[in-house]
C-alpha cells in the first residue's frame, strides 16, 4: 500500500492532473470518481494503464467478489485514505482514479463519405474546462458525429473537462486542428454545410432547414468566432435574445444549435418513413 506523498506515484498522479505537458508527452490522462471509472471500465477497459483505489473504498467496494472479479487483470495500487485525498481534485474524493491512455482521432475518421447524416460541432478557441466538458456531454446526446476544435482551445484531457464530460469523452470523437478555418473550408468543399453562430447572423437558428450533413461552429467564451472562422462559413445564425442578454454561455449556445439540427434530422426520419 502506497502510505507517503513523496511516493514516486503519487507524484506524477499529481503531475498528470496538474501538467498538460505530462499529459500530452505520455499520452495519458487521470480519470477520477466511480461513474467515470465504471464508465472508462466499460468503453476503454484496454486503455486503463493502472488504476489507484484509496484504503477505505477497496475494503468496502472490494469486500463484494463481483467487483473485483469487474476489474480483474488490471493493475492496481492501494493509497492511504489520507494520501489519496492529496491526490484527489474533487470536493468529496470517492476513493477511485485510473491513469488511462489518450484515444486518438484524425480527421478523417469524423469525416465518412459513408454516412448519409454528419452533424459536426466545430469549436474555436473554447477556454473553459466545464464548458467544454459539458459540450461533450450535450454532443453525444443530441447525437453530433464529432467535436473539431481549434488548437488553442482547453485541453480536453483536463481533470475538469473530464469529470464534466460524464463518460461522454469515451464515446465522442472529437480532433484538435491547427487551423480551424481551414477546416471548415475543407468541409464546404466536401459538401458539408457550415453554419457559424454570430451575434451579427443574418438569420434565426430555428428558421434554418439544416441539410443532413451540417457542422454547427462556436466561438469562445468571451470573444465569440474571430473574423477569419466565421468567413469560412456559408451562413451566421444567431440565437434571438430577450431583455438585456446579449449572448449565451458557450455550452447553452451549443446545446440550443444541435438540438435544433437533432429536432430536423428525427423530423426528417420520420417523414421518410412514411413515404
């Protein structure tokens, strides 16, 4: 049982959470909490390098043979409850985190000619951990195809953008991109409709008919697109805003667009179901 913090191990646990630079050179990531250790379980059991359980949850979690029968064959470490909370980056450490390896997407891969419907989200220079995080969540329930995101934007193997994606970042495709411009010329040329969100669009969200394959582009936080993102696109929608608002959270931004191209593509399911 690993009872000290000067522990090599837990010093690059505290590493990987704290280092996107540790994280990108080992291409591996902290996931942390018994959701996200049960969902990593069940949709990257492969890609769990080592998994650390503090002393108090294995005696009781790993008191009932079924749980540990769920984990057998990865390696573990017990901590000391009272390092593991060193260890820990939640409120209330549930006793549980494992260092997993990086999925890897390229482009391509979000792109199949194959697929009659590709909804894409592009995001440009997104900054907050808890936004992303939640974009990622949101995406995967409106059924989005894949997340591009401009290099810049937060790291998405940050501890915080992890616990908010909610499993979500083990189902969700998602790519960085040098130029996210550039990429959404490259999806118009591929036939791809390209609709940015902009406080100056031309039309209403809702009154767009989006074509079955649609990227949906959202700024950052503070700034929204630059220039140069939202003149890629064919079309600036815009959200209509009430009273004193002047624009919405990124995620709730987010969230409202690919409901709207979820809502047509279930409409359009239906009405050709019934030709």
């Amino acid at each position: 049982m690993i009872s000290s913090t000067a522990n090599a191990q837990i010093k690059y646990l505290v590493k990987l959470q704290e280092k996107g630079a540790a994280r990108r050179e080992d291409k591996v990531y902290v996931c942390e909490g018994r959701k996200m250790f049960g969902e990593v379980l069940a949709c990257a059991r492969e890609s769990i390098v080592k998994a650390y359980f503090a002393e108090s949850f294995i005696t009781e979690w790993g008191s009932v043979p079924e749980n540990m029968a769920h984990i057998s064959g990865i390696p573990y470490e017990t901590v000391a409850d009272h390092v593991f909370g060193e260890i820990s980056r939640t409120v209330t450490p549930q006793g549980v985190l494992a260092v997993v390896r990086q999925p890897e997407y390229h482009l391509d891969d979000l792109l199949s000619e194959e697929q009659a419907a590709l909804r894409l989200l592009l995001l440009e220079n997104l900054r907050d951990p808890g936004n992303l995080g939640t974009i990622m969540r949101t995406a995967e329930g409106a059924g989005i195809s894949g997340v591009i995101l401009s290099r810049e934007s937060v790291d998405m193997f940050n501890p915080k953008v992890i616990r908010s994606t909610m499993g979500a970042i083990y189902r969700m495709p998602f790519v960085y991109v040098p130029d996210l411009a550039a990429v959404a010329v490259g999806l118009r040329q591929r036939g791809i409709m390209v609709c940015a969100a902009h406080l100056e669009g031309s039309v209403a969200y809702d009154t767009v008919e989006y074509p079955r394959r649609t990227a949906l582009m959202v700024g950052n936080e503070a700034n929204g697109l630059s220039d140069k993102a939202a003149q890629a696109a064919d079309l600036r929608i815009r959200i209509p805003m009430e009273g004193e608002v002047e624009s919405l959270n990124a995620a709730v931004a987010a969230a409202v667009l690919m409901y709207e191209t979820y809502r047509q593509e279930r409409a359009g399911k239906a009405n050709r179901a019934k030709i």
